[in-house]
C-alpha cells in the first residue's frame, strides 16, 4: 500500500509537469500562427479568434462544429437579403443590405421562408453575468456566444466582424472603455456606430457619454478610431495572451510580454496590451523583491518601464472606468434612445420583396 503511495506521488509532479509542458507548447504553436497571419496578405480575423480560443481549450474546441455555425449563419443572412429589402439608392447598396442583415440576424427575432416552411432564427442577447471573464476568460469568447446565445461586448462585435467578412463587405471593430463597438460606412450615412449590446446605431455623442474618453484618447486614436484588419488580430494577440495569464496566473511572465510586444508592433496604442504589460511586469517585480536576494537594479528597471508605460497611458487619454459606471452607460443608449440614436440608419426601411 506505502508503496504503491509513493509511486502516485512520484508520478503526480511529472504529470502536472507534463501538462504544463503541453499548455506552453499550445499557446507557443498560436502565437507562431498569429505572428504568421499578422505577417501574411490574408487577414484572417475569424482564423485569429478560433487559434486564440483553441489554445486556451488546450486544443479540444471543436473549430469545426463552430464554422459550421459560422456557415450557417452566413446562409441565413443570404436567406434573409434575398427575402427583403431596404429603400437605399445608393451604389453600395449591396453591402449596406449585407451589413444591415448581419445587424440584424445577431438583435432581432427573424422568420424566414425556406423550402416552403417558415421558422424563426432567435437574437443574441447580453450576458450580464462576469461580463468582463473575471471569472472564467472564456466567458468573452465567440465559441461561448454560438453555444449559449449570450454574449458581452467582446464575442458580439467579434462575431459581427466574422460574418462581415464571411460575406465580403467591410467592418471595422472600434474601442471605447472597456468596450468594443463597430464602425462601417456607406456613401450616404458616411462613418456609423453599430451598438450590438442594446440592438442601435448609436452617435459618437454616446460613446463619448461615458465620461471617460478625454480629448486626448480621440487625438491618440486609443478610443473610437475604426481599426484595420492588423489591429484586429493584435487584439486576438492580446487575447492570447490574456489567457495565458490567466492559465499559469503569470508564471511564465517572458510568453506574455513576448505576446504584448507582438500586438504593440502591430497597434502601438492598444490600451489592453499595454495594461497587461504593466500588469505583467508589476508580477516581475513583485517576486523580484520577494527574492531572498533581491537584485535591486533589475527591480528599479522594471519599475522605471512600469512607471513610463502608465505615464504614457494617461498621456494617451487613458482613465480607468469602474464597472458600476461602464454598466450604467450601456443601459443610458436604451433610456435616451432618442438622444442618442442615429435616426437616419434606424429610419432606413426593410421591406419584403
């Protein structure tokens, strides 16, 4: 019995060794596709988000199960066009129809007539529930907003973009605090903000409403400025990182700052990776001067980048906003619809061919 004890002891460290060997392995093979994407013609958002989501799965998401339902959401959307239409002259005509069916495939209840039968295709809804992955980092996830139907404002732009660009016609992801939106446009409305949290197309007057964007994070584009495709997937980058931290509690302190470094080349005023780097290197220093033998230089360096990086933050514009705030604000667009909506994208009326 003692014996066969000490065989399980023995053997319990070199699994947990192993498994952690394995997760490094996962999250480094992501990072070298990521880089790859980042550095390649094709800008394959929606492959960034399945790699990134995959890694911290420990390769067990089903990618296959989710393009399928990726699929078959294009083919409702496809459905949806060829059913309605909208009173719009212009010659974009096309992609403002597109844009418009994506809108409304992931905020309203649909019927559809297919094969003689008529269903109805049900809307995404928020999650309120740790709406920032506080609790469990796959909660921002696409993956989890196709399972479950509920997702926060991470996974609902995220999934408009793939659908987006499923379908040919361009959409730009675009930050607020601790939020993400979409920005499109069209040769009649110009630039617009798609809200897919409260189902609108909120003016900038709204995402400026949060009291926390300073003048200086529009001047700096860290806030409300359309990102490109690169952007994008620096936020995937990002991501991949974030969850790396959040799977070794930020043990492995060098993958993580590899991980920022990367999205930085690529979007220098990212105000996540540059959070998390300074959230990475205050773990540094904290075990540095936990050391029985501190090396006091390596601290003071350490701090002096920390210090740099959260002066040239609020430089930027940054100003961190509290839950209860950020909460209140998403409710705001609902309670002053009138105040806040675009009425000319919302008057555009669809109409049954």
């Amino acid at each position: 019995m003692l014996k066969n004890i000490i065989i399980i002891m023995l053997f319990i460290p070199f699994f947990v060794f192993s498994q952690v060997n394995q997760e490094k392995t996962n999250y480094q093979k992501a990072f070298t596709e990521l880089v790859s994407i980042l550095e390649s013609d094709n800008l394959d958002f929606k492959r960034a988000v399945l790699i990134t989501e995959n890694a911290y799965f420990d390769n067990l998401l089903d990618t296959n199960e989710i393009n399928e339902k990726i699929l078959f959401l294009k083919n409702i959307i496809l459905l949806y066009i060829s059913n309605t239409t909208i009173k719009y002259t212009e010659k974009d005509k096309q992609n403002v129809e597109k844009l418009g069916a994506v809108f409304t495939i992931l905020t309203d209840t649909i019927s559809i007539q297919a094969n003689n039968k008529l269903w109805y295709h049900l809307p995404y809804t928020y999650d309120f529930e740790d709406i920032w992955g506080k609790q469990e980092w796959s909660n921002m996830f696409v993956s989890k907003l196709l399972t479950t139907n509920k997702g926060n404002c991470h996974s609902l732009p995220f999934l408009y973009k793939i659908l987006a660009d499923e379908l040919g016609v361009e959409a730009h992801l675009a930050l607020a605090p601790n939020h993400i939106y979409i920005k499109t446009k069209s040769e009649e409305y110009g630039w617009y903000n798609t809200e897919l949290t409260s189902a609108m197309f909120p003016v900038d007057t709204w995402i400026m409403a949060s009291g926390y964007i300073h003048l200086n994070a529009i001047q700096s584009s860290l806030y409300m400025s359309a990102l490109d495709d690169k952007q994008s997937i620096a936020i995937c980058m990002t991501d991949l990182a974030e969850g790396y931290a959040r799977k070794t509690n930020f043990t492995d302190p060098d993958f993580i700052l590899m991980c920022c470094d990367t999205a930085l080349k690529y979007y220098p005023n990212y105000v996540n990776a540059i959070l998390l780097k300074i959230k990475t290197q205050k773990y540094q220093f904290v075990t540095e001067l936990n050391k029985t033998k501190p090396d006091t230089q390596k601290a003071d360096k350490l701090f002096a980048e920390m210090e740099l990086l959260s002066t040239n933050l609020y430089l930027l514009g940054y100003r961190q906003m509290p839950k209860e705030m950020y909460l209140d604000w998403l409710i705001s667009l609902k309670l002053e619809r009138e105040r806040y909506t675009n009425k000319k994208i919302m008057n555009t009326e669809k109409q049954k061919k």
